[in-house]
C-alpha cells in the first residue's frame, strides 16, 4: 500500500486533517455541504442531536444523529480551490489510515450532498425555483493539475466543441452527479418539481459570471455566449462556484455526489429573488427530510 508522506498528508498533533480539523473516528458516511460557514447551524438544528462542533478557518463542521443514523454538515467556504482541499481531506478521513500513512484496503464511500445558492442563464428558469445538477462543468484551473477521467466524466469532444462555441482557450472538465442520489431525489414529490440541467462551474464572482463593476472583463460576453452554447446536447442551465469540483473528485475517488442548487437570480432576465433566505431554508428542510 503507498505510504503518505508527512508533506503530503499533514495530520494535526491531535490527529484530525489539517485543514478541516476532524478526526477519522467522527467521521460520518452521509454529509451535508454547504458554502457559507454560517449556513452548517441553519442544517444541522434539523439533526436529532449534535455530538461534535468543528470550526477552523471557514471550514465548520457538525456531527450528530438524525433518525438514529450518524450525520454531518460542512461548509467549504467559496469556490473550487476549498473544494479541492475539502475533498482530499474528506477521502483522506475515510480511505487512510493516519496511524500507518497507508491507503486502505477497503474503500469507503461517502454520500455527499451539496445545498447551495445558484444564479439562472436560461430565461425558462425563473427565481425561487431548484434545480438539481445532473453534470457540471469547471472553469477552474484544477484542470491544469489533476486528470479527472473516471466514468462519471464529461465526453472530451463535447467540452472541446463547447469551448469552440465560446471561443474559451484554457482547459475546462466536466463531470456527472451521482446516478444513485439523483434517482432518490427525483423519487421525492418536491424534487420532482425541480429544474434539471448542467451546471457552470464559475472561478470567480463577477467577471467570470458576466458582472462588470468598476473593472472591464475581457470577455463581456461571456455569459451570453454560455447560455447560448451546447454541451453535446445540452445547454447550461445556471451558474455557481464549486459543483465542477465536487463532480469531478467524486467521480474520481469513489464517493457519491449531488448539487442542489437554490435559483436566487436570473441572470437573463435580471431579476433577483426578494426572499433569498426562504428559499434556501425550504431546499435544506425538504433534502433533509429525505434522510429522517
């Protein structure tokens, strides 16, 4: 078995991950995962009870029980980059062993399901709606540093066909949700209700979203020439930070992964929900319900 360095995977004196501050024994195998640190409270008051609360930097976590069976949140802050270390730490919580630095033999599998706030590039989509991603599409550069081939990955030539569309020269990837949590969400009356599509993966807020304030974007049509371009057949259908990401570790370290997406804005028609909050606690009270 590879053994992990002391450079490689740092552990904390007390044993935990070194960012996220958990150690492998709190772990749990089904988690929430939100963006905003002060969003893992709003979810885990559902929990039956709370065992553990984690905070280092805008990494929160909270375990506990709900319906008798063991259940966390975890917020990864804003962006692609916290999911990368988000996700090699979490698959480093369940597939490593920290006393021998040695990968283990059986693999876990973690089901994880992410709960946050996304904005519309399809006019059909409208505000206080949810959509669910079915595959996601990164913009990040985590292209540049990782092979994400696995089987839940996107067809090459239809990401290279996409980036001919927008006329985009860096590297994207693509991945899919996990088959089995979209099957059990889409069994459950209010998610039937939901949007599905293919989300962009976004590696910033404004320019790379098609905001300009007092900076000019080199693309100013970015965001119009994705809601208008295909991948394989299919067009974007909403904008956020981290689904890519999450997709593309998923796929690649075994674990099963879903992106619930809160539509806040539509950025065709410019409008914006006048009631963020309601809509995001509705979608962590109906994905939780799920699992009580």
């Amino acid at each position: 078995m590879t053994y992990f360095s002391p450079t490689d995977l740092i552990i904390n004196p007390d044993g935990s991950s070194y960012h996220l501050n958990i150690r492998p024994e709190q772990l749990c195998d089904t988690i929430f995962m939100v963006g905003d640190p002060e969003r893992v409270e709003k979810v885990s008051c559902h929990f039956d009870r709370i065992h553990s609360k984690i905070h280092k930097r805008e990494f929160v976590s909270h375990f506990g029980e709900l319906a008798g069976k063991p259940i966390g949140v975890l917020s990864s802050g804003i962006g692609a980059d916290n999911v990368e270390i988000v996700m090699n730490e979490l698959d480093a919580l369940a597939n490593i062993d920290f006393d021998t630095r040695k990968e283990k033999s059986h693999k876990r599998s973690l089901h994880l399901i992410r709960i946050g706030t996304s904005g519309s590039i399809q006019e059909d989509i409208p505000i206080d709606t949810v959509l669910i991603s079915e595959a996601a599409i990164g913009f990040d550069n985590l292209a540049q540093f990782y092979d994400f081939s696995s089987n839940k990955s996107l067809k090459q030539s239809d990401l290279d066909q996409f980036c001919q569309q927008i006329a985009y020269p860096l590297p994207i990837y693509g991945a899919k949700a996990s088959s089995q949590l979209i099957q059990r969400f889409s069994q459950d009356p209010y998610f039937q209700e939901a949007f599905y599509g293919t989300t962009l993966t976004a590696p910033g807020f404004y320019a790379p979203q098609g905001r300009t304030v007092r900076m000019n974007s080199i693309l100013p049509d970015f965001l119009k020439d994705c809601s208008a371009a295909l991948v394989g057949n299919s067009k974007i259908t909403n904008i956020e930070m981290e689904t890519a990401a999450y997709y593309a570790f998923s796929g690649v370290l075994g674990h099963e992964m879903i992106s619930l997406n809160a539509i806040l804005a539509n950025r065709i028609t410019h409008q914006f929900s006048t009631n963020p909050e309601k809509q995001i606690s509705q979608l962590i009270e109906r994905a939780i319900a799920l699992f009580s």
